[in-house]
C-alpha cells in the first residue's frame, strides 16, 4: 500500500515538473533560469553534451571523433550511441520536431545501431 501512495506522488509531482516545462517552453531565457535553478551547472552541462552526442550522431561523425571534439571519453559516447538505439522512437519524434527530417532520424539510428554492435 505504502508504495502505490509513493508512486502516486511521485507521478503527481512529475506532472508538475512536466507542467512546468510545457508552460516555460517557449521561453528560452526563462527555461534556461529554470533548469540553472534546479540543476547544478555540472548537471545542466551533461544533458547539453548528451545533446550534442546525439546531434552530432545523426550529422554522421564517429563515436572518436566526437570524443575529440567533445573533450569527453569513449565510454560517454558510446552511452549516447545506445540511448539513441534503446529510445529511438521517442528521440526520432523529438529530432524530426523542427528543422529535422525523418531520413535525417534514420541516418542517427542506423549509425547507432552500427556502433552499437561494434561495441558489444
């Protein structure tokens, strides 16, 4: 019983939160003060780079590659690499928002996948 009230206040304050996010969405500078309240900068910084991984993922660049340009090691990459292949619709939607094609979500997952396996 104790957990269904847990996991029901969990949810609840997790609709806040997403809530929060819908609302600030279009404002960048208020969402950027909103995650700089609630994240440490370190934080804040590890979800930028695993942005980057994945951006940079789909423009086709190798996983040493990224790890050149990105500064950060192999096993971070690579980290990337399976996210994108274990949560691919989801990040296929998010990508092909604005800007973004459906062949361009194809290229990022099919290298994924190719990486992947090579790291296995």
């Amino acid at each position: 019983m104790k957990t269904k009230i847990k996991a029901k206040v969990k949810n609840k304050f997790k609709d806040l939160f997403l809530g929060f996010i819908a609302r600030i969405a279009s404002d960048k500078n208020l969402l950027d003060k909103f995650f700089g309240c609630i994240l440490s900068p370190k934080e804040y910084q590890e979800i930028i780079t695993r942005l980057q991984i994945f951006k940079m993922i789909r423009e086709g660049y190798t996983q040493r590659q990224i790890k050149d340009h990105l500064k950060i090691g192999l096993a971070t990459v690579s980290r990337g690499a399976r996210e994108i292949k274990e949560h691919e619709i989801v990040l296929r939607k998010i990508f092909s928002v604005k800007g973004g094609s459906a062949s361009g979500g194809k290229k990022l997952f099919k290298y994924a996948q190719k990486t992947a396996k090579n790291k296995d």
